[in-house]
C-alpha cells in the first residue's frame, strides 16, 4: 500500500507549525498581543472616547499580556531546562521532551546538552571502572606483601628460637617486632579497603596489642596499655614511620621500665589540631634512659633510639625526650590526610 502524500494545504499547516516553534515568532507574537489593547483603543475608537484612564488600563493589559505571554515562551521552557538537570544531578536522565512542547531553539541546546550527559556518564562508568581495578590490584598488593613479611617475621622468630645468646636472641626479636609492625600496617590497608590512607585508632590498636604477647606479657595483668587517638585518617605514608616509632617506644617500656615484677601503665595519645599531629608516648616506669645501651666504648644510643630519630627525621616532625619519672616521646609534625602521587609506601 503507497503512503499517502500530503496535500498542499498539510504542508502549509506543518511548515506553519514549524514557524511557530521558532523562538523569535513566538516572542514577536508575544509583543504584537501586548500591543493589541493599545493599538484597538487608539485606533478604532473615536478621539472624544479616548481618556487617560482608558489608555492606562490598555497600557497595563498589555503589559499583564506580554509578562505573561514571556512567562510562557521562555521562563516556563528554562524552568523544565532547570529541572532536568535537577534530576540529572539526583542520578536520573536528563529528558526534557517529555516535559512538554519546547521552541525549536530550546530544543537543540536540550539535545546537545543530552548528548553531553550521556558522553560524561558513560565517562564516568569507565573511570569508576578503573578506579575499582586500580583498587582491588592495590589491595592484592598489600595482601601479598603483608603475607611476605609475615613470612619473614615467622623465620626471624624461628632463628631467634635456636639462638643461644641472650643479646643475639633480643635483636632477633626486635628485628621480628619492626617487621611485624609493617605487616600490621599492609593489614590494615588491605581489611579496610583504604589503600592509601589509615585510621588511627583502629590502627594503634591493632598494632600495640600483639607486642605484649610477643614479649610474653598479657596486657592489663602487670602493665596496661591506654591508646587515647581520634578517628583520624592519616596518609600511609606517615603511618609507616609512625607505626615504627610506636612499636620501638612500646617495645622498649615493656623490656625495660617495669623490671622485677613492677607493674604500670604505658599511654599512647594522639591529638590533632590545625593541620598537625601529636603523638604523646609514656610510661611511668623505672626511667631506663630511652634507648641506651652500655658497651665496652662507654654507654651509647641503641638502635632503637636512632630508629625514633630517623623516622622522626622522615616525617619531618619535631622529637623530644624527656626521661626521669618514666620515659616520655614527643612527636610533633604537619598532617598528611592523603598520600602523596609517587611516593612509595613508607617513603
């Protein structure tokens, strides 16, 4: 069956409505219906009709028509334009053909606008994509790095094991205790999900606990722990520094501070306040001068301490000492809430 062709009247009728849609015929039209009340007192009515008062009512009907009449033609069209992007940015689609006939001008900006929105999101769709793989690949690799130097913890642990010597046997042991304490750090990044940055609390926890055990105390029988630290998020790369200090000062209050049975407790604070940390270390302890050690050569700083001023020194963060009545670490330094692009995880 033919389709039927249009009549010549059908294609006036439809390039009449075209016109009609186009902006400037619509805003012409506005302002000929404006004038129209004006136009009819003015010139059809006799000059002994006219009177001011007349004139000012045609005036003002046709100014209600033509605010009315833009209302219609062009802020009622940018309303709808402003609730699709409303929902646009909600999450819908941006559609506003099916908000109403809009002038053939507002039409094509509605279109291209579209097919803006469509691009970004399906943009977006692949960026989140890659983000997600660059996520999961990051955690794979805190996960095997952190299954790595638990490895490595467990054979230091097993040589300390059949090390006769005392001496030997404790630097076995810290050696154990610092590589722990990186493991703890790829764990946490790992369970958490965060794969550059680290929450404080959660974190010192995780990390303090298990070296009482592994130096055979049981923590809250002869010496308490107290962690004082804010839902802090803290940049990885801060964290690896922070958590070896943590552990060096730790390890050495529970060696050394509370000999023969003393009992105590060690507190662990930290505190931020605008745009730095704080992190306060102490125990109340028998005051064993932090970190040294006696040698043949006289007594000098042991490893331990040069550990605390070196990473100190890479976080850039000022250290005090303060020993007496127990022993006393002061760290302060400027915050990194994310990590820097580039760095290595520890510096």
């Amino acid at each position: 069956m033919k389709p039927r062709r249009s009549t010549g009247a059908g294609k006036v009728l439809k390039r009449c409505r075209t016109v009609w849609h186009m902006l400037p015929v619509r805003v012409g039209f506005v302002f000929v219906a404006a004038a129209s009340p004006l136009i009819l007192l003015l010139g059809l009515w006799a000059p002994s009709h006219r009177s001011f008062a007349l004139i000012a009512a045609a005036t003002l009907l046709g100014l209600f028509v033509a605010v009315l009449g833009l209302d219609l033609v062009i802020a009622a069209p940018l309303r709808l334009f402003g609730a699709g992007i409303d929902e646009w940015r909600g999450g819908g689609v941006f559609d506003v053909h099916r908000r109403g006939r809009l002038p053939r001008e507002f039409r094509l900006v509605a279109l291209s606008f579209k097919r803006a929105t469509l691009a970004l999101a399906r943009r977006e769709a692949e960026l989140a994509r890659a983000v997600q793989a660059q996520q999961l690949a990051m955690q794979e690799i805190h996960h095997r790095v952190k299954n790595n130097l638990q490895v490595v913890a467990s054979l230091l642990n097993l040589q300390a094991s059949r090390i006769r010597q005392p001496a030997a046997k404790a630097e076995f042991q810290s050696a154990r205790d610092r590589v722990r304490a990186l493991a703890t750090v790829h764990r946490h990044l790992y369970a958490h999900g965060e794969v550059h940055t680290i929450n404080m609390r959660t974190f010192l926890t995780e990390l303090c606990y298990p070296l009482f055990q592994a130096m055979g105390e049981t923590e809250g029988e002869r010496i308490k722990l107290e962690i004082d630290a804010p839902e802090l998020q803290m940049s990885s790369d801060q964290a690896v520094p922070l958590s070896l200090i943590v552990t060096e000062a730790v390890t050495n209050a529970i060696k050394y501070a509370y000999p023969a049975g003393r009992s105590g407790t060690i507190g662990i604070r930290l505190t931020e306040a605008d745009g730095h940390v704080e992190l306060d270390i102490r125990d109340d302890g028998v005051g064993i001068p932090a970190g040294r050690v006696e040698t043949e050569a006289g007594t000098r700083d042991g490893i331990g301490i040069q550990l605390i001023n070196g990473f100190s020194r890479q976080l850039g963060a000022k250290l005090e000492i303060e020993e007496g009545n127990g022993t006393r670490y002061l760290v302060r330094m400027k915050l990194h809430r994310e990590r820097p692009d580039g760095l290595a995880l520890g510096g």
